[in-house]
C-alpha cells in the first residue's frame, strides 16, 4: 500500500495540535528528523508548525527547535496576519515564557533576515529586506 505523503508530512502537525497540549522535545525533534520537510508544510488550516507552536505558547524547546528546523516560518504571516516577531515583542512573560526567552527569540527572528514581499511580508527572492515592512 502506497504511503499517504499528507499523512506522513503532517505528524508534526498532529502533534502540536493535539489534546491535551504537551508537545515533547524528543517527540518533536523525532519527526523533524524522519520527515524534515514537514516544518515547512502548511496544515490544511494554512499554518505552519512554528505558528502551531507559538499559538500555543509551546514550551521554548519545542518553539525554537521549530523554528531552527524551517526559519523561513518566522518571516511569513501567521493566520491572524502577524508575523512571529509581533508576537514575542508583544507577548507578556508568562511562567512558560519568560522574559528571556521572548528577547531570545526576537532575537533570533530579527538575525535571520531574509528576503519578503514588502506588500504582505511573504518570502520573496529579490524583495529586500522584511526590516523595511
């Protein structure tokens, strides 16, 4: 029987959406290593699953492996029309959030620059840079 490519690409996003919320680390890691292309998928809602993640306030683990595994995520919008970096500047310090882990990943979302449509803030070859958003 052939394999369903959906189905397989998307345990990443079963994982993080499932009841109750409690993504592991090593779950996590475990898929992106059998199926790394599935941090870039889209799920059938449109998000992807660094925007799963951050929706639901993952632990910073989960969050940041996400993001290292398909940085591209943190330069496109998320279905409330942000982008992650709104996010963590706008989230407040929460136990499973600190502060320091909200700089860390402004941080990181800020030193990855890479080029977006200055029209929509969707990756773009040749756009410049997200910064002038």
């Amino acid at each position: 029987e052939k394999e369903n490519t959906f189905e397989t690409t998307h345990q990443l996003h079963k994982l993080l959406e499932k009841e109750p919320f409690d993504p592991v680390y090593g779950d996590v890691e475990n898929l992106i290593k059998t199926y790394p292309e599935a941090a870039g998928k889209r799920g059938r809602d449109g998000r992807l699953p660094l925007h799963i993640a951050i929706d639901r306030i993952a632990p910073p683990d989960v969050t940041l492996r996400l993001f290292y595994a398909y940085p591209q995520a943190g330069k496109e919008k998320m279905k409330d029309g942000k982008l992650p970096i709104e996010v963590f500047a706008e989230q407040k310090e929460t136990k499973d959030w600190p502060q320091v882990y909200l700089t860390f990943m402004a941080t990181n979302l800020l030193a990855n620059d890479m080029p977006v449509s200055i029209e929509d803030g969707t990756p773009k070859e040749n756009s410049g840079s997200w910064h002038a958003c």
